[in-house]
C-alpha cells in the first residue's frame, strides 16, 4: 500500500476524537500480520488497486485503510491497495472512477442520481458498480425547536411547511448532502427555498458548529444532518437546547425511498429526552468499484468483507450494520448495478437466488 504504510501514521495521531464519536480504530503500521488471513489467496498475477478515502483523520479514512490490509492479505501476493485521501464525498464521490479510482465509499442514493441522470450538473457515470451496501446506519437526523413546535402547534416538519409558517432551517452548504436532502424535502412538499423565505423564514447554510450555536441562541427552528446517531455535533445540541428529534410521514419516507435511500431505525433513548424509536430516511455508506476492475478481483474484495464481518466490526462498530445476507440488496446499494464478481460471491453463497 503506497500511501497507506505512513498516511496511517498520520491518522492515528488524529484520529482520536472521532474514535470516541464512532468507534473506529485505525490499525498501526505494521499491523497488517494482526488483520486476518484467508485460508487461500486468490490465484493470478499481483493486481494494483486505487482506494479513494476520504481525509486522513476521518473515521471514513480509519476504515479504508483497515480494509486495504485485509483485501492484500486476499489478493495475490504482492499486490496492493493504495489508499489515497482524495474523496470528495458525497454527491461528487461516484464520479471518482471516471478519473482513474478503483473503490471508493459512495452513499446510495448519490450513486443512484449519478448513475441515472447525473450530479453537481455533470452528466450521467456509469463507471461504478456495487459491492457491498449499509455498511452505516447514517440518516437524515433532524428536529424542531420546542419553543418553535409550541409557539406553532406544530409536531412535524410537514404541517410548518403545509401551514407555511415562518421557519428558519438550518443545514450544510449548497451542494452537501444534508442541502440536497433538504432541498428534497421542500421539492416533495411542493416549495422552494424562495417560499420559505416568502413566509419570514429562512434557509440557513453553515458547519456543524455554526449551526449548533444558532439553535442555541433561539436563531434556529430546524435543522437537517445527513449522519449517524452517534454524531458528536448532534448529541452536544440534545444536551444543551430544548428540541425534538422528527421523523417524517410515511407518504415522505416512501417516496425518499423511491429516490434511492433507506429507512434507518434511531432507537428509543439514544437522544436525551427521545421516548421513542424514529424512522428516518438514511443512504448509508456503500462500497463502490470501478466496472473495470475484473470479475475475480470484485469477488475476492466482497469475500474478504463478508467473511471476515465480524471482524471488521470489531475494529470498527460503526459498521455494525453490515450484514452480508442483505447488503446485496437493490435499496441498500441504491439500485446501482452489482459488479459481476460481487454477484457471483452472493450467489455462491446463497445469499442472492
């Protein structure tokens, strides 16, 4: 692995605090004889493979790299997985194997835009395919102030926006994941930004940090981050201001699932002062490949995943979600196609019939 040998270096110096907040753990240079090893490499001539991570330091990052030591202890001997942080993310993040990326983490619902009528106003790719899906349970977490649902007589984001009520509504900046969902949102709810702002509200773009501090100061009335449950941002705001975490209704999770994501369950408790389990629409993390890549070498990859499952949870819960069985399935991986290979090790396996 190229970059990987010395780039983890790096992110165990970084990686800490997002350890505390997800459960990963980077493997140390040098680990590579602790990762687990398959009874038999696959046969055949060494292959070089390119693994778009996301930034050193990121528990995305800490992941791939642990994956790269597990799929060259798969692979033939000699080969390697060169895992490089230049992932955009995001809705960008399917086009990476247009420029020469051979897997990358890509959620799926942006793989399925990208996929059928293309992103960030780029045509359509169709150089990726599927190998494993739901490897997060990331979802679209977002709530109300209480002052706001009291104020109003509110309980849902749908009602304000039925009632066009003057709501501020916080998310990422335009062309993040958390704007489109939002954007989503309004769309299917027959409104625009410009709507809103029509009716004395507003639609606020900031970081996570920016946006926690307007909630704080009462500047706020909701807010919308695509993440997991366990997001550090998210359960700072449930300790420190008075909100309520939604879930939408069904007509709205229906069609959001028609456009490529997923239901993802939030447990009862897992925010102060939440009394019951929450349904929201997710597109968790998925690997993706290239269709370049061969038949065998996609096989071997989805092998290496799906058998050493617990292990690779293990290392990192956040992946806890992973089930082999299942991840497979159309609207786990957003409908994009499988590659070949991974097919074939589903088949095998009697997972797919």
């Amino acid at each position: 692995m190229k970059h990987v040998k010395w780039m983890v270096l790096v992110a165990l110096l970084v990686v800490p605090a997002l350890v505390f907040a997800t459960g990963a753990r980077a493997p140390s240079p040098g680990q590579s004889a602790g990762v687990p090893q398959p009874a038999q490499r696959m046969a055949g001539n060494r292959v070089n493979l390119v693994y778009s991570a996301h930034e050193v330091g990121s528990a995305s990052y800490a992941i791939s790299a642990g994956l790269g030591l597990l799929w060259e202890n798969y692979l033939p001997a000699g080969s390697s997985v060169d895992v490089q942080p230049t992932s955009p993310g995001g809705m960008g993040a399917p086009y990476l194997f247009a420029s020469g990326a051979d897997i990358a983490f890509v959620n799926g619902a942006p793989a399925k835009w990208a996929y059928e009528d293309g992103v960030l106003g780029r045509p359509p790719t169709k150089a990726h395919r599927a190998l494993v899906g739901s490897l997060s349970s990331i979802s679209a977490v977002n709530f109300m102030t209480n002052a706001f649902m009291r104020r109003n007589n509110v309980s849902t984001i749908e009602e304000a926006i039925r009632q066009k009520l003057p709501i501020r509504i916080g998310c990422s900046p335009i062309g993040s994941m958390d704007e489109k969902i939002v954007n989503m949102l309004l769309g299917f709810l027959g409104v625009t930004y410009d709507d809103v702002k029509s009716w004395g509200g507003d639609v606020i773009h900031g970081g996570g940090g920016e946006l926690a501090n307007l909630v704080r100061d009462g500047r706020l009335d909701y807010l919308l981050d695509h993440t997991a449950a366990e997001s550090a941002t998210m359960n700072e705001i449930a300790m420190t201001s008075e909100i309520t975490f939604l879930q939408w209704e069904e007509a709205t999770l229906r069609w959001f699932e028609t456009q490529g994501f997923e239901r993802i369950t939030i447990r009862n408790g897992t925010w102060r002062n939440q009394s019951r389990d929450i349904i929201n629409a997710g597109s968790p993390d998925c690997i993706f490949v290239s269709e370049r890549i061969s038949n065998d070498v996609a096989y071997t990859l989805t092998k290496a995943m799906c058998e050493q499952r617990d292990w690779l949870v293990s290392q990192y819960p956040s992946t806890a979600t992973f089930n082999p069985a299942t991840s497979w399935e159309p609207g786990r991986v957003g409908s994009v196609p499988l590659h070949p290979g991974a097919e074939r090790y589903y088949r095998e396996m009697g997972y797919m019939r």
